[in-house]
C-alpha cells in the first residue's frame, strides 16, 4: 500500500539519475546535506549567495558545480534558466517566499520539486548503501528522529558483508547455471549458501574465502549428482 501523508500518495521507487541534473537553490548545511547525496549520482548545481565551507570542498573534490548568485534579488529570467533542463529542483533556502517563487518556475519547466519545508513530490530517504543493496528509510517528515534511530539500527545488522553476498550469489548462479540443469536446484543452493553461517563468517575475513565456502557447498552437490 502506498504511503499517504497529507493528502500526497507517495510510491518507493528508484530511479536512474544518469545524465539527469538536480539543482539545489541555497548553500547552507541543508543545501550540503543534499549535495552532498545527489553528487555520488546526478549532475548537481547549487545555487546560493554563499556557500558553507563544507560545500565548497565538496565541489572541489566530486560533481558538484556552485553558482554564487543573490536569489532575492535574481530576475524571473535567471531562475527559469536554472530550472529549464533540471530533473529534479531542490529549494532549500531558509525563507519560505523564495522557495516558493522557485517552486512555481520549476514546475511551469517540469521539473520535480523537493521542498525541505514542506511534503511536496519528492521524498528524500535516508540511504543506506552496501554494495548492490540500497535501502531506503522515510517518515515521510513525520519524525526525522525516528528515521535516524531505525537507520542506525538497519546499521548493525546490515553490515559490509551483505553487498559480498550479492556479488557471491550473482556469481554463483551464474556457475550454477552452467552446472545444475535444474531451477529448483539451484535454487536451493543458493538458499543454502544465503543460510550458511560459515559463508558469512568467511566473508568478514575476505570476499574470496566467503567465495571458496559457498564454492565448496557448490561441489558437495555436483559430487552427489554424480
């Protein structure tokens, strides 16, 4: 079931940001904050009269471009040409008319909108990344205390290895594949290599014992087919 939080029905998704451009309007610690996720994925400009020294290293060591501009007293044309090719526009200033006279030139383009004050059609998660598994927490706003409690509880038992076992099992059911003509087989396998303690403690010591573990449980099976 979708979340619904003040009349919006908001939908998990992830996106592809390649080639997309993400534009944040303020260069403050929220504006950094934002900057500083989106740069590991998009194009992303930051438009401010001054800038947190933070983000100033931030765009001298990654994606990030900076534009130092005085928004209030930005003409209508600057901003729409800000916003014209963006895909996702982020008004983090700390005056409410600004981000909504932002607002308003970011949709007349199309552009998706974040409002840091307010819900609007973009929800920010907090991510956690390991290897090929991304999660994603929200209270959509609600509680941003309790969104940062669970992160750091997903933290201590999500750890490292669980990217390792991703890439382990990819390749394994890519081995299996040429070995076990049976789905359900292979299947079970894989289920067996997931649920082996032993895999997951090889892996804390390396990816290539975690590998040669569930390569082991592998043969075992091979062997008794034969």
């Amino acid at each position: 079931m979708a979340e619904q939080t003040g009349g919006r029905n908001y939908l998990p998704l992830f996106i592809d940001l390649s080639g997309k451009k993400v534009v944040i309007f303020g260069g403050g610690s929220v504006g950094l904050r934002k900057a500083s996720l989106f740069s590991e994925y998009a194009q992303t400009l930051v438009v401010s009269a001054d800038f947190v020294p933070e983000l100033r290293d931030l765009a001298s060591s990654s994606s990030v471009e900076l534009v130092s501009m005085d928004l209030m007293s930005a003409p209508d044309e600057r901003i729409e040409e800000f916003v014209s090719d963006a895909f996702l526009v982020i008004p983090a200033t700390n005056m409410v008319e600004l981000n909504d006279r932002i607002e308003k030139f970011a949709r007349v383009s199309g552009a998706l909108v974040n409002r840091v004050d307010m819900a609007d059609d973009v929800v920010i998660p907090s991510v956690i990344k390991r290897g090929g598994l991304t999660i994603g927490i929200s209270t959509f706003g609600s509680s941003p205390a309790m969104s940062k409690y669970t992160r750091r509880k997903i933290e201590t038992f999500i750890t490292p290895q669980y990217g390792d076992m991703i890439r382990l099992q990819d390749e394994v059911r890519n081995l299996l594949k040429t070995k076990v003509e049976d789905q359900k087989k292979r299947k079970a396998i894989l289920w067996e290599i997931l649920e082996d303690r032993s895999v997951w403690d090889a892996l804390e010591i390396s990816y290539e014992k975690g590998y040669n573990k569930a390569y082991d449980i592998v043969q075992e099976h091979i062997s008794k087919k034969g």
